[in-house]
C-alpha cells in the first residue's frame, strides 16, 4: 500500500516590532509551514505489517535575510524525516483476545535538525516513540466498537546552553528521566471508534489525552465522525481542551482519504 500526506499550518499575520518595541505594518509577514510525505506498508505476515513514511519539511517563520542580534540568516528553513512503524495482531491465544487484540509500535520524525539563523543552535525535530493498544470490544453485522489507548515520549535532549543531541544520539539520551522520573515525561491518551454499515459507513470517535503538569500540562477531549463511501472517505475532528485560553481550544481537523 502506497500514501501521501500533505499537512499545512498557517501561523498567520506576524507584527514586525522592532529593538525599540516600535511597530510597522508596512514589514508585517505572513508565517507558514507545511510537510509532504509518502508512506509505504506491506503485510510481512497475516498478522504482521510494517510501514515506511519519508517526509520534506518547509518552515518560514519569518522573511528572507533576517538580523537576530549581531547575526543574519535566513528566515525559512528545510529539512527531511521519516517514519518506522508496526502493527501486530493477535491471531492465537486464549478466546477473549484473539483476534480482538492489536499492538502497534511508531518512531516518527527521524531525521536532521532545522535551522534558519544560527547552525550551532539548530532545533531538533520533535522525533516520538508511539505504543498503541486496541481492543475491539464486540462487532457484529453493522456494528464495530474498538478501544484505544496509547503512550508516547518525546525523543529529544536539549542542554542548558541551547545545543541538544542528534536524533540517534537522543534516541538513547533522552530517557535519562531527571528528577521526576520518566513517567512524567509520556503523554497518554484513551478513546474508542464506533463504526455503522457493512461495510463500513459511518464513525463516531472519542478521545482524551493528559500529559503531566511538569511536562507541558496539556489536557483535552476530542471528538470526531468519519464517513466511507465507496473508494472515498471524509474524517472531521474537534478539540475541547479543559483550561481556557489554551492555544489548543476548539482546533479544526478534516481529513479525506481516497483509496486506490
């Protein structure tokens, strides 16, 4: 099987504001970034698939030819990542998990960091190890319930003076936990998918995602629908996050699929 992404952000309108705290509507910009991708999965077993996504990167945060104190760059910068994944399902075993029963691993954004002014303070990408679990609950003719939970860690080390590690060096350093501990630094997230039709015609999904106060704080619900219609399909998604003023609050996702 054969996929392509696109994801495009649009950070909107900047301010230009100069040393002074000045401003000039005349150098406002408009900021962007957006990601193309392909992704490749083949079954290696009946209950066993892997999968490949590689991805070009495009960010423009600011104009062409930018001072940032005494140094000049390049507002916009590149960069490549790619992606492994596996999907295993329980076909064997004792009745209550054969096959109802999935596991699925994922290394996302494996790649180069990104710079646009200074190259000894380039950003790591975010590179992220995903665990999932599904368990489907019962289906029948027209009817398809399946929970969800999954945990995810971010694989980056950046260091006090601004530089941080290359991702297959922070793959490894990244684990070091602190003070804390590392379970304050994975983000979990549990949810379910209801499926109507036969085949498949429509979905309903629910979701809940926490991440530690002393890592981020995020916390919100999601709630999403999905239709299929012969080789087509539309997914919508909506975020209701639990504080106010969160960057986050009543986000929009659409999503079409076509399969061919």
């Amino acid at each position: 099987m054969v996929g392509f992404d696109f994801t495009y952000l649009n950070i909107g309108e900047v301010i230009y504001t100069d040393e002074t705290g000045r401003t000039d509507e005349s150098k406002n910009y408009k900021a962007y970034e957006f990601a193309i991708a392909i992704a490749y999965a083949t079954k290696l077993r009946d209950n066993l698939s892997v999968g490949l996504t590689t991805r070009f990167i495009y960010s423009r945060l600011s104009p062409n030819d930018v001072t940032v104190g005494n140094e000049k760059g390049n507002g916009t910068a590149f960069t490549t990542s790619f992606d492994l994944s596996m999907l295993y399902k329980l076909t064997s075993g004792p009745k209550m998990l054969k096959n109802k029963f999935s596991f699925g691993v994922n290394l996302s954004n494996l790649g180069p960091k990104i710079s646009y002014v200074d190259a000894a303070q380039a950003d790591p990408i975010p590179t992220q190890l995903r665990i999932g679990f599904a368990y489907n609950l019962f289906k029948n003719e027209g009817n398809d319930l399946t929970l969800t939970a999954d945990f995810s860690k971010l694989l980056v080390n950046r260091y006090l003076d601004g530089t941080s590690d290359a991702f297959y060096k922070a793959m490894f350093t990244s684990w070091k936990g602190g003070p804390d501990g590392i379970g304050r630094t994975v983000q979990s997230s549990l949810g379910f998918e209801y499926w109507y039709g036969s085949p498949k015609l429509i979905a309903l999904r629910a979701g809940y995602f926490y991440e530690d106060p002393s890592n981020g704080n995020r916390k919100f619900i999601t709630l999403g629908a999905g239709i299929r219609y012969s080789l087509y399909g539309f997914d919508f998604s909506y975020i209701n996050t639990t504080e106010d003023n969160h960057p986050l609050a009543n986000t929009l996702r659409f999503g079409l699929i076509v399969s061919f």
